[in-house]
C-alpha cells in the first residue's frame, strides 16, 4: 500500500496564502486481496493566513474498493464520493469554514484491497 498527496494552494484574492501540508498514511504496510486498510490524513496550514475552500481530494486506485460510511472528519464540512471512471471513486472532503495559519486536522476512511 503506498500513497502520495499533492497540495495546491489556488487562493487568488490574497498575496500572500496560506501553507497546506497534507501527510496521508495507512494503518498498514501491506495488504492482501480483501483485507481492510484504514487510511488517515493530516492537514495543516502551517500558515501565514487562513486558506479559504479548503477540499481534500483522494482518488482512489482500481486496486481500492471505499467502505461505505467509513469516513470520518473533524471539521464541519461534507464528504462526496464520485465515479473517477477507473473502477474506483474520488473521495472529496469540502469544509465549511475556512481553515486559520496554524490549525489542522484530520480526515479517516476504510478501503478494501481488491
């Protein structure tokens, strides 16, 4: 099981934005077909100013299948789940507010090995 994230910082009502940093890990270094792999993300903006519509975007391997009901956030906002037409689904975490210089937080999901 490997991950990889990718932030953007696309803010273009200020000079100077915000810093995101987003670590994904899993519960596991290995899996096999039908195991159970839960994955955290931290997200923190290391700051100068707030970062406004924040969304963190996961999209998942064919190898991935999402536990339905398995995600969890700290933050007030919505999760949607979308088809990425490559046998699996793009999971988008959407916050409500915006996210002050030097808080974070953190989001969790199941996913199982297929």
């Amino acid at each position: 099981i490997s991950a990889s994230a990718i932030t953007v910082i696309d803010d273009l009502k200020s000079d100077k934005p915000g810093n995101l940093r987003i670590v994904k890990v899993a519960d596991k270094e290995t899996a096999e077909v039908g195991e159970i792999v839960t994955f955290t993300i931290r997200y923190d903006n290391l700051g100068p100013n707030e970062v406004a519509a924040v969304r963190i975007v996961d999209n998942l391997t064919p190898r991935l299948e999402y536990v339905e009901d398995s995600a969890t956030s700290d933050r007030s906002g919505k999760l949607v789940v979308q088809d990425n037409g490559e046998g699996s689904l793009v999971l988008i975490w959407e916050f409500e507010d915006n996210l002050p210089d030097k808080t974070g937080g953190v989001v969790t999901f199941q996913a199982r090995v297929r």
